[in-house]
C-alpha cells in the first residue's frame, strides 16, 4: 500500500491554508464551447464552489495517477472566494490548472456555465452548500456528466428524496458518481468491516461516537453587517444555517454515523435526543452546541452519539462498536488516519488483538483512485443512494434534539419541511430563504414547544 502523499491534503486542511469553506453556487443557463484538451484521455474538472472543500477536492483529484486530468472552470457566488482558490490551485498545481478568465464564472447561475464547459464524462465537483445538491445534480444529468460531490447531499425529508429520484436516473444514464463520505474508501476500515462481518469480535451489541471540540471560525455567527445583503450574509456562513447546510451537526457528524452504520450492516430506524445552546453571546446561528443522540437499529442495537462544539472543553473524536466477543475501534482521532484495532474485551488500554499497519493512504484520496478508476474503466459507480440515507439517518438524529420527539426514519424521510423550496429559482436579488426578526435573530429550535418541524 502505498503511504500518504507529501502533497496530498485533506479537504480540511486545504481551508486551513488558502482561506476558509463558503462557496455557493446555483442557477441559469447560458451555453459556452466545451473545452477541448489535446490527450482524448483527459478528464476534465469542474469545480461548482470554490471554497475550501472544494480546493480541497481538486487537489485530491489530482493525486491519483492513471491517466491526463485538467481543472478547466471554476464557479462560485463571490469573486474573493474564486480569486483565492484560483490562485491557490495555480500555485500548486500549474499545468493542471487550465481556467482562463473566460471560464471563471459567478453569480446564482454559475454551475450552469462552468458545467457547459465539460463534455459528457468528464466530471463535475459540486462543493457548494448541500441544499443546493439536488439543483446542480439535475443538470449534470441532463448533460450526462460524472460527479463528485460533497456530504451531507441533503439536509431534509424532502431534499433527500429528490436526491433518491435523481440517483435513478443517473443509474440510467450509467453516470459514475462519488459522495464525499471518504471514510468508506479507508483500506484499514474496510479490513475492520471485512473482520467484524467475519466475526471477529461477535454480534455487534453497542456502538458509541464522539465529536468533541472547540468551535471552527464557520461553525457560528453573528449579527449581519448592515451593509451586506441578508442572501449574501447566509451563503458565506453556510454552516450557520439548516437550510444551506443542514447545520453543524449534519455537516461535522454524518462521517461517523455512517461509519458505525456501515460496521453494523444496517441503517437506523429511529432516533432520540437531546441538546441546547450555551453561552451564545451575540451569535445568531440556528445551530445548537451539544447534541446527544440515541440511535436505533432494526435489532434494537444501538449508537450513542455526542456531538459538543464548544471551547476549553475535553476533546474527543473517535468511534467504537464494542461485541459479545469484542470491540474495535473504528476512528482513533480523526477522520484520518482511522488506526483501526480490534480487541479480546473492551479494555483499550489492553494490547489490540489486531492492528491494521501503519502508514495509511489518506482515504481523501483513495476516493478519488476509486471514482477515477470506475470513470476510466466503465465500472458501475453510484454512491448517491447510500450517501442520501447517510445524509436522511444523520438528519433524523438532528430532528430528534431539535424537537424533543423520537423520529423515525420513515418519518424523517416523509417529512413535509424543505428548509428552502425552490432553490432552483434563487437569484442574488431574492429574498433569503431564512429571514430574521426586527431584533436581528433568526428562528432556532424550541424542543418540547416546536414538535413538528426543527423551526
């Protein structure tokens, strides 16, 4: 196997050294040439949303080899935040790098032209907001492009199954499309799911996960600057708002829900849970900054999440499924490495009965390697249906602290509330989908007076 890259970067650390995630973009349509390079071979990228995720994302496509691979448009709502990305990918990687000014787009309607660029099969990177998810995939149907796009790839009932629909008809179309919950692409994971579905540490009875620590500059946010425009206030601070994103616990905590869902070969089928908001301050953000979450799965085992975003509190981030026979830890820190072990009891301090060996190839990467490799050789290649239940389970959790109630699954997929209906018709002029009060506050759950919808 081979070890991590001195160039290779998670989508995370790419934020942290060019600038920080924002992008957005969305709707319109006017056709351009495609781009054309000289090696039939060549797989050209268009990158929709030029924030941090998104740098990120170009840079691990770039990591792979196998064959000629171009960046050749950019697309984003601000200017600033192309202009740094822009130069960011330059600088790293210049002859990879092909985006003239003509095809640096901007505006709501700027995955339409960046998309126009590509020819069909080439692939399209969407690492704008999720709710806008649904709206730049339609079109990468209609233009028969591949696609790699970001998680979470919904943020409610509705949008997720718009998303299910639209994985339909990219099945259809045998388009090959990548989710970015990259974890699924961990070689020492799925040696540990390989062990576990082997019996190595027996029946799974329990699963726990944490994520715990201080905030991210994104994570919330406070008044508006009363010269910014509210629509534009919302896109740069995606992660404030549940309807652009799903908010922090859709955003920060789907990988280990997936993971731990993906170790127990099932989905959840309902969740409970409890959370609040805590020394706020002057933040006007949506999110709450703890969550506890008591997953259920179709046997009656179950996870026990705990998501807390607070500062110069203790700090965890890591993932367990303990058995009758046994436990495994199934994420040591972070995302990366995962430093999979099992062992004979449930004493980590014991010597782990296996460890899967170190140096790991950052799963960022290996994503890529897959999608690429399924791209180049026409092999079946879909991760939406499973990235939307990951997306829909994650979201079910939310709901549940959000509104005090136990929510099933079949309930948070048929759930009637769309954060922001129609986001296929949003200009820079409109409205934002989310308004804020004379005082400047916007609507926040109220667990217990608030049952029937998160807001």
């Amino acid at each position: 196997m081979k070890t991590e890259s001195k160039s290779s970067q998670s989508r995370r650390e790419f934020l942290a050294t060019s600038g920080k995630a924002v992008a957005a973009a969305a709707l319109a349509g006017i056709t351009l040439p495609h781009v054309h390079a000289q090696e039939d071979n060549t797989i050209r990228l268009a990158l929709i949303g030029s924030g941090g995720r998104g740098g990120g994302a170009v840079a691990n496509a770039f990591a792979p080899s196998g064959g000629p691979i171009k960046l050749v448009a950019m697309a984003d709502v601000f200017e600033d935040r192309l202009a740094l990305r822009y130069k960011a990918l330059k600088k790293q990687f210049d002859l990879q790098v092909d985006v003239p000014e003509e095809r640096k787009f901007l505006g709501l309607d700027a995955y339409k032209k960046a998309m126009d660029c590509l020819k069909p099969g080439d692939v399209a990177i969407f690492a704008t907001h999720p709710g806008f998810r649904w709206v730049h995939f339609t079109y990468a149907i209609q233009k028969g492009l591949n696609v790699f796009m970001e998680k979470p790839i919904a943020v409610d009932g509705p949008t997720v199954r718009k998303m299910l629909a639209l994985a339909e008809q990219a099945d259809k179309k045998n388009l090959k499309v990548g989710v970015g919950l990259m974890v699924r692409h961990c070689r020492a994971r799925q040696e540990l799911h390989k062990r576990i579905q082997d019996g190595e540490i027996g029946d799974i009875v329990l699963m726990r996960a944490y994520r715990l620590h201080g905030p991210y500059t994104s994570t919330f946010c406070g008044p508006k600057p009363a010269d910014q425009p509210e629509l534009h206030y919302q896109l740069r601070r995606p992660i404030c708002f549940l309807w652009s994103s799903g908010g922090l616990f859709s955003d920060y905590n789907i990988h280990q829900i997936d993971e731990c869902s993906w170790m127990k070969n099932a989905w959840p089928v309902k969740a409970s849970g409890i959370g609040g908001r805590h020394y706020r301050g002057d933040k006007v953000d949506q999110n709450f900054d703890t969550y506890s979450i008591e997953y259920t799965y179709p046997d009656g085992t179950k996870l026990f999440f705990e998501s807390r975003i607070m500062e110069n509190c203790a700090k965890k981030f890591s993932s367990y499924a303990h058995g009758a026979r046994g436990s495994a830890i199934i994420t040591t820190s972070a995302h990366t490495p995962g430093k999979c072990r099992i062992y004979r009891g449930h004493d980590f301090d014991a010597e782990p009965a296996w460890a899967f060996p170190q140096p790991e190839t950052t799963p960022y990467e290996l994503e890529w390697q897959d999608l690429l490799d399924a791209i180049r050789n026409n092999k079946p290649y879909n991760e939406v249906k499973r990235g939307a239940i990951a997306s829909l389970v994650t979201a079910m959790g939310r709901c549940a602290a959000h509104t005090g109630q136990e929510v099933t699954y079949d309930e948070m997929l048929n759930h009637e509330q769309e954060f922001a209906p129609d986001l296929d018709k949003l200009t820079m002029d409109s409205p934002a989908p989310l308004q804020a009060d004379a005082n400047g506050k916007y609507p926040v759950p109220m667990p217990g007076i608030t049952t029937t919808r998160e807001y």
